[in-house]
C-alpha cells in the first residue's frame, strides 16, 4: 500500500524494473519531478503517465495523467486523468498501465 511519496517511488520503480526483465520490452524511464510527482516514460513513442501522491478527506489516493504526443511530438494536455485508493495501488495495476497504455 503506497503510504507516502517513498513508496509510490518504489512501487513505480519496481514494475517498471519488473516489466524489463520481458522479452520484448522497450525502455520505460523513470523520472522524479520538482513538484515530488513521478513519470514513467516510454523512450521509444514519448507516451507518459505523471503520477502522484495526494490525500482527499480522511482518504489516500494516487493519481496519474496519461500523456499522448501529437503528430508534431508536442505533448501539452493530458488525454485524461485518474486516480485510485492508495490500497489498490500496486505493482502489478502499474504494469497494467505500462503494457495497456505505453506500449
């Protein structure tokens, strides 16, 4: 369960690591940005998510942006944002995102 911004480090870091280890995977960077908010990035199509840590109320949640270049390479706006309980946010729904929506 991602609990601060330490573990949703950890948590991104890890299935990234862990979907590297796949044959056929292209590089996903992982970068911590000034605002404590982390992507991942696919080096080869420049599609990103931008995830963070926030509480809502007496809840925790992580939110996530997904990012699509234009025709031009330009990203300026998210294609749409979402966000998810910190206890259901893990390695493998981080994988999901990687093969389902940077790939």
């Amino acid at each position: 369960m991602v609990q601060g911004y330490d573990d949703l480090y950890e948590v991104v870091q890890s299935a990234i690591e862990n979907y590297m280890e796949q044959e056929d995977a292209v590089e996903i960077a992982f970068e911590k940005n000034d605002n404590h908010s982390c992507s991942m990035i696919n080096k080869q199509n420049r599609k990103k998510f931008v995830l963070m840590f926030a509480k809502y109320g007496d809840e925790y949640k992580v939110g996530f942006a997904f990012y699509e270049p234009d025709e031009y390479g330009a990203v300026k706006s998210p294609s749409w944002i979402e966000d998810l309980f910190n206890y259901d946010f893990d390695a493998n729904f981080v994988q999901h995102l990687i093969t389902e929506h940077l790939v």
